[in-house]
C-alpha cells in the first residue's frame, strides 16, 4: 500500500471519529444544556458530562488530525487551499475547545455556587454560541467548499459525491446565518438544510477509510514515482 493511500484511510478514520465524538457528546451534554439552571440545582450527573467532555476532546485532535494528514495530498492539487483547509479545521476546533470550558463551567457552579442559576444559564448559552460560530459557521467553509472543492478537482473521490460538498456547503450556510441573525430557530423544517453536508461528510469518511482515494487521480504518487507537484489557483 503506498503511503498515499495509507494516509488515505488514516484520513476516513479520523473523519469517522469526529462523528462519533460529536454525536455522542451532543447527546451527552442534552442535559446541561436544555436546562442548565435546573442541573445546578439538582442531581446532575457530573460524570456523563465529563465523558462529554472527553469526546469533544478527541474531537478537537481528530479534527485538527484530518488536516495535517490531508495535507501532503491536496497541497500538490491546491497549496492555497490546502493551507486554508487546515486552518479552517484549527478555527472550528478552537470554538469547539471553548464550548468544553463552557460546559465545564457549569458542573463547577453546581458543586460549588449551586445558586448560581443565571449564570449556568449564561455558560450553556456560550456553549451554543460556539456551536453556531465554529461548526455552524467554520464547516460549511472548511469541509463543505474547500474539501469539497479540492475533493472534486483532485478526482480524490468520486465527483458526485464531492458535489455533496459543494451543495450542501452553501446550505448549511444559509441555515446557519439564518439562526444568528435570527430569522428562523436551528429545529424545524431548516433542519433540513444540514443533510446534504452530513451526507458528504460521512461517505466521504467511509469511502476514504474502506477503499483509500481513487487510484486514477492525478495528484497521487506511487512511492517509486514521485508525482509533479500541481499548484493551482481556484477559479
């Protein structure tokens, strides 16, 4: 196996895992956040939210971790874009970061401060706020346009699929800033709008973890031929 195809299947893992973390974090920390004030106030299970707590951390490293291992890759495709694409992902880890302190927070006032219902309330809000800047608002630019660009230009999976990411890039978008200029709440029919990049997302994690990126694509390289580098600007 070459080792751009080894870096391939590191790459879908990677994503796979920022799934599961998510997912699994957001269910875990329901508690705290439909209700913040009334989970100072009682018998909040502190342990589910450090579980949580620990998720969002392995999403943040699996996160940053599908950049770098991309990178080598795309960067013969797009050097620009490549750059931009591991920024995109250390921004979106960064809010994903401070929502955990967020969280966290509010455990402290319920062992310590358990009057304190206004503020746990303030701390759960900030915890949305970052969801709505960093995956609500980075995503849509980092693994919506520019891995859904690159994806596409480079043939590193199938076209169709990388068009998923360049639809539902915009979309989420829209839904998003939607929410933050408050035109329409995130539950609802605009729920919708978040489909066509989930299902970008994960074909693209499973499609890269089990079969590695397609051999026909120009940019990559059998390890006993070294492959022309190809920069290029997005047009």
């Amino acid at each position: 196996m070459s080792s751009d195809q080894r870096a391939a299947r590191i790459f879908g893992v990677l994503f796979l895992i920022t799934f599961i973390t998510s997912i699994g974090a957001l269910a875990l920390f329901q508690s705290v956040l439909d209700d913040p004030a009334g989970y100072i106030a009682g018998d909040g299970k502190d342990s589910q939210i450090y579980l949580g707590a620990f998720l969002e951390f392995l999403l943040v490293l699996a996160n940053v971790g599908t950049a770098v291992v991309l990178y080598p890759i795309v960067r013969r495709q797009n050097e620009f874009l490549a750059i931009g694409y591991v920024g995109a992902r250390i921004v979106e880890s960064v809010f994903i970061a401070a929502g955990i302190v967020f969280v966290l927070g509010v455990v402290t006032l319920r062992q310590d401060s358990p009057d304190s219902g206004d503020l746990a309330v303030s701390l759960a809000a900030l915890k949305d706020w970052t969801f709505l800047l960093g995956p609500g608002l980075v995503v849509p630019f980092g693994n919506g346009l520019i891995l859904g660009y690159l994806m596409y230009k480079s043939e590193l999976v199938p076209p169709r699929m990388a068009w998923l990411g360049l639809i539902g890039g915009p979309l989420l978008l829209i839904g998003n800033v939607g929410v933050l200029f408050d035109l329409w709440d995130q539950t609802g029919a605009v729920s919708i709008l978040v489909v066509p990049e989930f299902l970008w997302e994960l074909s693209l994690g499973i499609y890269a973890a089990v079969w590695g990126f397609r051999r026909s694509s120009p940019i990559l390289k059998d390890d006993a031929t070294p492959v022309r580098t190809r920069p290029e600007f997005a047009t």
